[in-house]
C-alpha cells in the first residue's frame, strides 16, 4: 500500500512546521505546544472550500490518487485520536462510536461499522455499556472509544494525541497493550502529536520532528526506542 501523508511547509503564529510527510506503516512524533497542535489538526479537518482543491497544504496520496483535506474522501481516510475530544452525553456509546460514520454518509460504511461494533468493543472490553447513554465517562473509556473508531475506520493514517494523559496506572499499562496491538494489526501510519518527548506512549518512532517556541525546528531522524 502506497498511503503517504503530506503538508506543505506551515506558518501557524509564530511557530513554523517544516514540510513532512507519513507513510503507511510508520510512526513519527511531532513535539509542540497544545495550541499548535489544535492549530495543526484545524488544518488537518477542518471542511472548507478553500482547501477542497490543489491549493490546500495537506493531503493524502493513495495508489496514485490525491485527497486533499477539506474533502470527505480525505477525512474519511485519515483517523483521529483526539485529546480531550468528548462524546455526546444523550447518545449511548454505541451512538456515539457510529456518529463519524453516519456523517460521511457512506451506506456501505456504516453498515460494516454497525456489523463490526459489538466485536471491537468486546475486545476493548466495553460491551456490556455500549447501549448505555454516554453521560460522563473517564479519561480511559474516552481514549477506548477514539481506539475503537479507528478500528472500524481502518483509515490510512492516523493523528494522535496523548489521550492516555491522566489515566490511573492500571488503566494506563492495560491502554498501552490494546492500542500498541491495535496499531499492528490496523499497520495505519501514524502522526502522534505531544508536547513532550517524554510522553510516555511505549511506542516506537521513525522520526521526532521537534516545532520550537521561536520558530526554529529540529528534525531527529534517529530512532527512538
């Protein structure tokens, strides 16, 4: 698979983003402040007719076609672990879980999503509440639900954040195992946005490309184990 995540250079305030790229199967770190990462991911999904054409700094090159961000073609092929990012309280998980697959529309999606769902949360071991209204749910159970709308998305690429932040240590040890197994299984690329080096995920990066507060950057093409 020929899957490759591009941006072209970016200036956000004063912070500049070197031109970069994610392949299918690879992990890089980018370290940067909170608010640069919010403005990297507005980049990244936010639908606008601007960026719906070859202007658009960000897309996704697939077996020889290009998806641009700002289009449903690209969003639907690029997953999201987002922090912080919450559930609908009056929906139930199961709702919830489905909700990006209804808003792109795709009958076919949705239906292989609503087939698939049961399967993945009993492997994440959220099953028994998947028919439960969201409410308020913990740090743990809100990053089991970005892992699970990967799973059924299987997008090409995947951006993160550090959505393990502020889980007790068990549930923390116990997320590390689902979502490093997960990512094997899934082999999406993945884009993991952090604000430290030290962030504690146990994964493994091909690249830490590092955004400075001064707008210099550094690229570390060394291997981080």
């Amino acid at each position: 698979m020929s899957d490759l995540l591009h941006w072209n250079r970016l200036q956000l305030g004063n912070i500049v983003i070197p031109e970069g790229q994610v392949s299918h199967g690879e992990y890089v770190r980018m370290v940067m402040n909170y608010p640069c990462q919010y403005a990297f991911m507005q980049q990244l999904f936010l639908l606008s007719e601007e960026s719906r054409n070859s202007s658009s700094e960000m897309w996704l090159e697939s077996n020889g076609e290009k998806y641009y961000a700002g289009t449903a073609e690209f969003s639907s092929r690029i997953g999201s672990m987002i922090r912080q990012r919450g559930l609908i309280a009056n929906l139930t998980l199961r709702e919830n879980l489905l909700l990006p697959f209804l808003y792109h529309g795709d009958k076919h999606r949705l239906d292989q999503a609503t087939d698939e769902a049961a399967e993945v949360a009993e492997r994440l071991g959220i099953a028994s509440a998947l028919d439960e209204k969201a409410g308020e749910r913990t740090t743990y159970t809100h990053a089991l639900m970005s892992l699970a709308r990967c799973m059924l998305a299987k997008p090409a690429i995947i951006v993160a954040q550090e959505v393990h932040i502020g889980m007790p240590p068990d549930h923390l040890q116990r997320f590390r195992e689902l979502s490093t197994q997960t990512l094997a299984e899934l082999g999406s690329g993945l884009l993991y946005l952090t604000s430290s080096a030290d962030e504690g995920s146990g994964l493994s990066y091909a690249r830490t490309l590092t955004i400075e507060a001064d707008s210099r950057s550094l690229d570390s093409d060394k291997e981080n184990r």
